[in-house]
C-alpha cells in the first residue's frame, strides 16, 4: 500500500558554507556530533583518502511501524556528484545505494522496498538490515560464556540453529538516528537478555559516504556483561541494477576475492565443522577473475549444501586491525565495480539462492527479486565461533570493553 511521505528535510554541509536547515522537522542537537571531512583510512599495502565536503543530507517519513507505533524515518546521504546512500531507521538499513555507471548514469546497486512495511512484516533475507547481535548461525541455539549456557530462539533449519540474530534481531528494530557532518549514526540499546543474549548493549552503526563513491561502516558496541557481537551488512547488490529481478541475473557478474586462500567446511545444515578447506582447485577459488555463472552449479558438496554460493571465506593477512580488501565485483554491463574492505577474520559469500518465494513482497521497481538475482558480501565472525574449538575469535564481547569493526563498500566504473 502506497505511504504519503512528510516533506522533506534537508541538511547541506560544507566546512566553507554555513550550515541552514529547510522545513525542518527533526529535533537537532545544539551541535552536531564532531567529526571531520577528510580522512585518511589505513588499509592493507595502500591508503584510501576520504573527502566528505560538500554532502548533503535529506529525511523523509519511510511509513509507521505496526508493531509499536513508531514512525520509520528514511535518511539520504547525496555527495557532491549526485551519487547517494538510502538509510532507513528501522534495522539501520541500506535501502538503495545510488552510484554511476559507465556513461555517467546513475544506478540502484541494490533489492529492496520503498517503505517500512515489507521490512516489518515480510522479512526476507534480512535485506539491506544490520545483522546482530550475532550474524550467522549458532548450533543448537546454544552458547556458553563462563559458567553459563544460553539459550536462544531456533529459528533456522527446522529448529536446529539461531541465525542472524533470530526473528527480533537487529535488522527489525527502529535505531535512534544521530544526523553527523559526514554521516548518519544509529544507536539501539538491547536490554538484558533480550532475544536471549545477556547485557544491556549498545549498539551503534555509522554510515559515511564519501565523494569517492565509498561507503564506510562503523560498528561499536559496549556491555555491562560478558555477551557475543557479531555485526554485519546484508545488502543484496546487482550492479547491473536493482530492476534486473529475474532468476540467475548475477551469472554475468564477475568476482574476484584476492585475500582469501580457504574457507571454512560445512556440515549438512551449513554449519562450520572446524575444518578449514583450502580453496585451490574447487570452484570457490577466485584468486583470478570469474563469472559467478561459470562454476555456481557444479557438483562440490559445499556447492550443494549451500544450493549456491552460501560460503564463509577466510581472510588471509587478518589481525583485527588493519583493513583487508577482500572481495571485487563487477558488472559487465554497467561497468560498475563494488571493492569490499573489512578489518573482519571472514566474510559470507552469498548468491540469493533462496529468494523468490511465494510469500515475497515485490521489490522497487514491482518485480519480486528472484533466485539468484543478487549476491552479498557479509564480512563477520566465522559462523558457531562460539562453539568451534578451533576458530580463535569468538565474537565475545567482555563487560566494559568495547567492540569496533568495519566494512567499506567501495564503488567506482569501468569502461
């Protein structure tokens, strides 16, 4: 059902132009919350110098929220080539990243709906949504942390595991928004124990966009108990355009990821055994440039167990503090090249292979987004760190310490 959108809001930031505020309707701070316009970011072998001068900042109704009431609010960042990033307040979600193409059109790289309602009432695959507390499975719906187990909602593979956080996880919670000079910040606090996990948390996402055409993450989070955090991203791309819904759409895609040797083996169900499976010759090896369609219906058992690309991949050189390149994506047709960094130990290589259901609400452009008709890079934990002996990071967050890690979706063309 169609939603009438308050008037919009509008913020221009310039370190020359002094800031003014059109038709306001926000609540704003006596001072914006510090930050600075050009940075240097530290990435492995090479810097990536940001600059965010001249970005602009928009607000609009994105509709009400059933459950509570609430009203959902829709932030876009626009730099100062017109490129843009749709932010909405419920699940701190990337609904459409806007970015030119080879002849200097703009393109939505990414699925998803134009209002809250599809979120909140028709789920699917956590599109575009900050994935927490803990990304990825946990087996059984089970953890320990010193002398105490949790239990968690199962709401994955018949009841065996927790996934993504379960079905009130972060991805469907309305965040306190903070408007930045360079960003947006969102901020939810998780009481203790809420869906299971223990503490009283907060948590925020930072959303940068500069006018490089790169998106930059941010995720802290403190506790007043031991607990587990496992932020990340699941925006589903297709840089050939978000209108191309049809099955098997990302086939032409071609992918390279240049830091990850192995990834971890599955059981039946999809979750890590502790083997660590290296990747040369098995159709997951992308050392070198391919097409996703070249080796995504081949007879490897991890292949099938998946029924697609549905891999964590390992990220070699990893050390929790510097910033790895760990995926290059590009469309042939569009010309458009998405370059993923992360300061994680892994990422989940998703293809969509279990979209198009019945049950799916139609997308942007009034399709449904079917099967294999996008792709994700998720970085994260190793999915069941928490009960895997042989993975060394576990996403444990300990009382008074704090967690903080990145991602940078980074996008420009070819010709």
């Amino acid at each position: 059902m169609p939603i009438d959108f308050n008037p919009h809001t509008m913020f221009y930031y310039s370190p020359n132009v002094s800031q003014r505020m059109v038709q306001s309707q926000i609540q704003m701070p006596q001072q914006l919350a510090q930050d600075t316009f050009t940075k240097s970011v530290q990435v492995e072998n090479k810097n990536i110098d940001t600059n965010f001068d001249g970005m602009k900042i928009t607000q609009k109704s994105f509709g009400t929220i059933e459950k509570t009431k609430e009203e959902a609010i829709l932030y876009t960042i626009t730099n100062k080539n017109g490129a843009s990033v749709d932010l909405s307040t419920f699940g701190a979600t990337i609904t459409s990243i806007k970015v030119p193409d080879k002849n200097g059109n703009l393109v939505d790289v990414t699925q998803g709906y134009d209002n809250v309602t599809p979120y909140e009432k028709s789920p699917v695959g956590h599109a575009g949504g900050t994935i927490g507390p803990c990304a990825n499975k946990i087996s059984g719906g089970k953890f320990t942390i010193g002398e105490t187990t949790y239990d968690l909602e199962k709401n994955k593979d018949n009841g065996q595991t927790h996934s993504h956080g379960g079905t009130q996880g972060f991805d469907v919670r309305n965040w306190k928004a903070t408007v930045l000079k360079d960003g947006i910040k969102f901020t939810y606090i998780k009481p203790d124990m809420e869906i299971g996990y223990p503490g009283n948390v907060e948590a925020s996402v930072t959303y940068k966009f500069d006018n490089d055409n790169k998106l930059h993450i941010e995720y802290s989070a403190k506790s007043d108990k031991d607990t587990l955090i496992n932020m990340t991203n699941h925006t589903y791309f297709n840089l050939d355009g978000v209108e191309n819904t049809q099955e098997n759409s990302v086939y032409d895609h071609i992918v390279k990821l240049p830091n990850s040797s192995s990834i971890t083996e599955n059981n039946s169900i999809a979750i890590p055994t502790g083997k660590i499976r290296l990747v040369k010759g098995t159709p997951f090896d992308f050392s070198e440039e391919h097409k996703i369609g070249d080796v995504i219906n081949s007879d490897d058992d991890q292949m099938k167990i998946g029924s697609g690309f549905d891999q964590n991949y390992c990220v070699d050189g990893y050390d929790g503090k510097k910033l790895i390149e760990v995926a290059e994506v590009k469309s042939t047709k569009t010309g458009i090249e998405l370059e993923v960094y992360t300061d994680l130990p892994g990422f989940q290589f998703y293809t969509a292979n279990h979209l198009g259901k019945a049950t799916q609400p139609n997308g942007k452009h009034g399709s449904k987004y079917e099967k294999r008709s996008s792709f994700c890079v998720e970085p994260q934990f190793f999915p069941n760190a928490i009960n895997t002996e042989n993975f060394k990071d576990k996403g444990i967050l300990k009382a008074g310490e704090e967690y903080n890690r990145r991602i940078i979706y980074a996008f420009s063309t070819e010709d």
